[in-house]
C-alpha cells in the first residue's frame, strides 16, 4: 500500500507520527479540507502530468487551477495529465492519494509559486484518506523538488 512507502520515507527524519489517517475519503481537495478543517488553498495538491517520457508531479494550493499557457512556457510542451488509470502505475501513489513522497525513480516533482504564500500546507500520504501538516521549508525538502515554477492561473 502505497501510505506505507511514505510512512517509510518519513521514517529517517521521524516523521511517521506525523502521518494523520481518517476515517473518511480526503481523495479531493474539498473532502481534505473537510476532513483536516482548514481552508481549501492550504491543501497541496499534487498533479501528475505527462512531459515527453517524463513524468512531472506539480504541488500546487489547492484553490488552483493549471494555465496551460504558462505550462507550456515553462515546460515547451503542452499540460498533458497522466490518465488517471495509470496513475498508480507511473508515479507509485493512486489517483487520490498522489504525493511527492515515495514516488517511482524518475518522477520529478516542483513546487508552484501558490504555495508560498502559506506557513503550512497538507499535501496527501499515498492514501485516499491521509494527509501531513508540513510547513513549506519542510515540503521543499521533503519533496525534493527541483524548484518552484508560476504555472497556475491567476
């Protein structure tokens, strides 16, 4: 289950108790909010696009929407989302539960600029019903992001 690779990956830093599991479905940005009781912006969530072979993840606010116009420019192709059946199987979490930890080698992951503004954010665990409270030092770390990109619409 992909929650235990994470719990595995936040294990050397000791962060495994930080790890919150629900009983119900936090799979959308709404339900995550919900469930965590903050505001919608302050869930990271975490798209997977397709970039020729490459697979990107882009953590984002969760108020946010991609602007395929500023995507391509930062990229020079076009926003293209990995099919959610195939999710699981490129990046290592289902559609849901997809996070910048523990993900498949190759699996390049950045940070866009909406995230900045905030002291802390909730991206997923590898779940449909996790989440941790990272601040975002801990989330460029933890990430291992290649950097912050503006591809979200204003």
């Amino acid at each position: 289950m992909a929650i235990e690779r994470v719990r595995q990956y936040f294990a050397p830093f000791g962060l495994t108790k930080r790890i919150q599991e629900f009983p119900t479905s936090s799979a959308t940005v709404a339900l995550a909010a919900k469930a965590l009781n903050c505001e919608e912006e302050r869930i990271a969530k975490t798209l997977a696009f397709q970039v020729n072979q490459a697979v990107i993840l882009i953590v984002t606010a969760g108020n946010q929407r991609i602007d395929n116009k500023k995507f391509k420019t930062h990229f020079q192709k076009r926003a293209r989302m990995v099919p959610f059946d195939q999710v699981e199987e490129v990046v290592g979490h289902a559609a849901g539960g997809v996070c910048p930890f523990g993900v498949h080698a190759g699996v390049k992951t950045y940070l866009d600029q909406s995230l900045s503004s905030f002291e802390t954010v909730f991206p997923a665990c590898g779940s449909a019903n996790s989440a941790i409270e990272l601040s975002i030092e801990e989330l460029v770390t933890y990430s291992k992001s290649l950097g912050w990109v503006d591809v979200c619409k204003p």
